[in-house]
C-alpha cells in the first residue's frame, strides 16, 4: 500500500522511491488543512454495516488542501465494488462513511493551486485521485499514484476519502483526477467514463486483446459488458460472455457478444472448440471469485492471458505455480487507472464507436438509494447500472 494522502510527510518533495514528487500542502501553505467539516446539511448515502446503506444528512465537505475543489454531482451510480462492503465480503470501512465513487456534477469551488477547472465547469471523475506528476502517474498508472491513489467512499480508521453518492464531493488532487465533460455527450454516458468503461478498456488491454482472437468475458454486470464493448472495438474476432442471470445474458447479446450460460451450458466445451480446440487467447474476469478464476483458468488456452479486475477477497489464487507454469500462463489483475484511460473511454462515446447506454436500466433520485443498493444486490428487475440523481 501507498502511503495515504494525509500520511505523506509534509514538505519532503520525494517518494518512498526517492524520485521527485508533488507534495501537497506545499511548506509556505498557511492554509487551515484540518478545518472542520461544516453542519450536517448534506444529503448523502452512507453504509453503517452490511445491508445498512442509508439516505442521511452528514456535514457538507470543505476545501482542505489547496488542490482541492467542491464539486455539486449531477449524477452517481452504484457499482459492483461498492456491493463488496454492502454484502460485508470487505471490511474496515468506517461506519457511517459517504458511499460512492462514479460521479459527473459542476465545479461549485476551486483550492488556490487548481489550474485546470474553474467553478461553472462540468467535470467527470476517475474514480481514485492521482496528481498527474508522480513518477506511478508518468507511468499512466495513476490508481497507483504516490500523491493520491485514494478511492472516492473508502475511509477506515478515519483516514480515506468520503465518497461521490451525495449532493457534494471534495475532490482532492482535482487536476489530476478530473476530467472537462465533452458538451456534446450525455452526461449519464460520461459518468461511466469514470469506471466502468475505463476499467473495460483496461482489461481488456491487459488481455492483450487484439484482431482475430478468441476472448472470453466471465460476467457480464456493468463492467462485463464494458469489456465485452472495449474487446469488440478492439477487433477480437469471437467475444463469449458468461453469466448465470438471463437478463445479463440478453444484455451481452446486444452488444455484440456470444451469451454462454454457467450453468447450463458446456462452458468449458463451448469455449475449447471455439479457440480451435485450445481454449481462449485471453479470459478477461469481471466477476472477483474464487470460482471465477478457477473457470477462466480452466478456458484459457495454454500461453493465453488472464486479465482479472474483479475484486477478490480471498487469500489465494484458484490454480497453483504448478499449474500456471504447465499452461504458461500470464495471469495480470488490478486497479484500473481511470484518470489515464478516461480520455480513451470519452472518446469512443463521443465517435460513436461504442454506445453504453442500454447498461443504464435504472434511473432513480438519490433518496432512493437504499433501494438502489438492494436492487443491485439482488440483481433484480434486470437491474445493470443505476444511476441516482441528487
Ligand atoms: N479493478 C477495478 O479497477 C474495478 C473497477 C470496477 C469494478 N471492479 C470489479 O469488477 C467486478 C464486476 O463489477 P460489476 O459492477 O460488473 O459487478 P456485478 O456484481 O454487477 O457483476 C458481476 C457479475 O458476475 C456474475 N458472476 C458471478 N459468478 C460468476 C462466475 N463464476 N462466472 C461468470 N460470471 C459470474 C454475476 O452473476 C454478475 O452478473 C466487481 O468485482 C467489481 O468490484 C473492479
Ligand atoms: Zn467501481
Ligand atoms: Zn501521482
């Protein structure tokens, strides 16, 4: 783990690695970094425990730091990672923290030191903060950054970064971290940007996807499906989606991919004869299981790529060294750096090359948010992204 934010040493001007870095607040800084937050005036949904999402007044946020800026968000959206704290798989979030990290909203006040933005403006943000100046964030690994690397709505042990499903967000490092929507695209289209589109492209770059392959998508929520779209705009010749929920399946098939059933269908079979009897170029797992890797183990051909963003919380890996060196596999999983894939994601929308918007099934106000979870959760009423609006 990288140091959090508040923990790096003032002043220092350098990492742990010993290269040069942006350190905030700046040693002539006279600002106040640890002001208080103001009254409980802010609408926002907060997870309390497993299941306990709630729709509550909390203090609004203020600028801290002199990068930071306030930012009113127009619209939110749950995502998969968050159902990891809401069915209790992840643990030591602070009760009571801001849930959230997709958000699209107006710039309502800037930190001395943002250059980028200025209030008025409509920004999307990637989902962690990064500086943009670091040596992880030259490396376009900006989910990795030195200065930032914080997920919006993750605080334990009161340190982290309150998250975006409210009617106000503080976003630090916002030059960094935010992106000027296009004008010309929807901003319920922008807002996966900050996501999951991103962290489709980012698997399926992983995978080595490229023309002519056979690659296989293992789930198929919202950044399955966002896979599948980066996988087919990035010339794979047979795109396999597998799911166990019909409606998902159904969803898979209107973007453009083969829907294979977990259950019912011949999965490894199926998947076998479809890479010419070898299996697949590049499994690309969207799910964040055990049994999920053990499949995409299973289905990937021997010298194939397995590209993992799902979140896992077990322990160990599904397939031993043994085995991973009898496939010669190449297994590469991990946070995607939204901020250095955004621009890529916005792209593709506003050139039409893909159009994400029959994965937005829900649109609800935020109030509603505990149903929004609930919903999600039990993936009902063909439930894929939901998008809550303040
Ligand atoms: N690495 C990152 O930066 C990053 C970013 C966003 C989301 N994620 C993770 O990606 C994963 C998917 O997110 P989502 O929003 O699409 O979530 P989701 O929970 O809506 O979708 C997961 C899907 O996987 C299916 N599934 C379960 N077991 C399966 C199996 N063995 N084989 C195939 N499918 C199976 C489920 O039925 C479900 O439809 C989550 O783990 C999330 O935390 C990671
Ligand atoms: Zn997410
Ligand atoms: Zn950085």
């Amino acid at each position: 783990m990288f140091l959090p934010w508040s923990q790096v040493p003032n002043g220092s001007g350098v990492c742990r690695a010993g290269a040069p870095m942006l350190v905030w607040p700046p040693a002539d800084w006279e600002g106040d970094c640890l002001s208080p937050a103001k009254e409980p005036s802010l609408h926002a949904l907060t997870l309390h425990a497993p299941g306990d999402v709630r729709h509550e007044s909390v203090p609004d946020p203020v600028l801290r730091l002199p990068s930071d800026t306030i930012v009113r968000v127009l619209k939110t959206a749950v995502c998969g990672s968050d159902l990891h704290g809401y069915h209790g798989r992840e643990i030591g979030l602070d009760p009571g923290t801001i849930v959230g990290h997709e958000f699209v909203g107006e710039v309502l006040e800037v930190g001395e030191q943002v250059r980028s933005v200025r209030p008025g403006d409509v920004v999307v943000g990637a989902f962690s903060t990064s500086c943009g100046n670091c040596v992880a964030c030259n490396r376009g690994l900006t989910a990795r950054c030195l200065a930032g690397g914080e997920v919006f709505g993750w605080v334990s042990s009161g340190t982290g970064l309150q998250g975006a499903q409210a009617e106000r967000v503080r976003v630090p490092l916002a030059d960094g971290t935010l992106v000027k929507c296009p004008p010309e695209l929807d901003l319920e289209l922008a807002l996966l940007a900050g996501d999951v589109l991103s962290t489709g492209l980012f698997c399926a770059e992983a995978g080595g996807v490229g023309p002519g392959q056979t690659v296989v998508v293992l789930g198929a929520g919202p950044v399955g499906l966002a896979a599948v779209m980066a996988a087919r705009a990035m010339g794979a010749e047979v795109v396999m989606n597998i799911d166990r929920i019909p409606g998902r399946l159904q969803q898979a098939e209107r973007f453009g991919a083969r829907p294979v059933h977990l259950d019912d269908d011949d999965v490894v079979a199926i998947v076998r004869e479809a890479g010419g009897g070898l299996g697949a170029d590049a499994v690309l797992e969207v799910v964040g299981s055990k049994a999920a890797t053990r499949l995409a183990y299973e289905i990937v051909r021997p010298g194939g790529t397995i590209s993992a963003v799902g979140v896992h919380t077990e322990s160990n890996l599904a397939f031993t060294a043994g085995e991973a060196y009898d496939k010669n596999l190449t297994y590469r999983a991990g946070r995607c750096s939204a901020r250095a894939m955004m621009q890529r994601a916005l792209g593709l929308m506003t050139s039409g090359v893909i159009d994400p918007s029959p994965m937005i099934t829900h649109r609800m106000p935020l109030s509603a948010g505990p149903n929004a979870y609930a919903l999600f959760a039990a993936r009902a009423e063909g439930c894929q992204k939901i998008v809550l609006e303040p």
